[in-house]
C-alpha cells in the first residue's frame, strides 16, 4: 500500500472557495460603487450585488451540510469494511492486514474532522445570524 488513504477526503477546500467569492463580491462592489453612476442606478447595482452575495452565502451553507453528509457515509462505507477485521483472528493478522486497517481507521478520523468542519461553519453562520440586532429600514 502506498501510505495514501484509502478514502480521500473531499469539501476541505469550501471554506476557502467561499472566501474568494465574498471577496470577489466585495471587490466588484468597490470598483461598481467609485464609477460615476447615477445614484438611483448605483442602490440598484449595490441591492443586487447584496442578494447576490446572500444567495451565494446560502448555496454555501448548503454545500457545508452536503458535505457533511457525505462525510457521514464515507464513513459507513469504511465502517463496513473494517467488518471484516473484526472477522479476523491474531493469527490471519499480517503487517499489511494491520496497515490497512490503521489507514481506515485514519480515514474515518478525517472525514469526521472534515464533517466537523463543515458543520462549525454552518453553525457559526446560523449563531451570528441571530446575535445580529434586528435592523429596520
């Protein structure tokens, strides 16, 4: 076996993809907001550009708790597999039976970070949300 894991670990980088598009999005209002726009067309862009951004926050919320989810069954699947080790006795264990095991184990530690991951930035989304003050128009 190569040392690799068994089950590659995948949605580690949305947070990261997330904080490029809100940058993006902030940017994008920077440049549209310093151009001589009327002032009517300017609120416009600037509503826009904030649903935008909301919509894009939610699709992201989303993608967190999907992957989550499938965190939760790659686990399993690998939950599955290491059946087999329990079926196993001292004397059929190898070295390479007991690497592979370890490597699942190893892969069940990830994904459940990743899927911990993924649901602290969802939960930190919904708590700041409702510590916000109520704002009128």
């Amino acid at each position: 076996m190569s040392g690799r894991h068994l089950f590659p670990v995948e949605g580690s980088g949305q947070a990261l993809m997330a904080g490029h598009l809100s940058n993006a999005v902030r940017r994008i209002r920077t440049v549209i907001m310093n151009t001589a726009l009327d002032c009517d067309c300017r609120h416009r862009v600037d509503s826009a550009l904030q649903r935008f951004a909301a919509l894009e926050h939610l699709r992201d919320q989303k993608r967190s708790l999907e992957d989550a989810h499938h965190q939760r069954r790659t686990i399993e699947t690998i939950l599955e597999l290491l059946r087999e080790f329990d079926e196993l006795g001292f004397q059929d264990m190898d070295e390479s039976v007991l690497r592979e095991a370890a490597l699942l184990f190893e892969d069940i530690a990830a994904a459940a970070q990743a899927a911990s991951h993924s649901l602290k930035l969802v939960s930190s989304d919904v708590s700041s949300t409702f510590d916000k003050p109520a704002t009128t128009p």
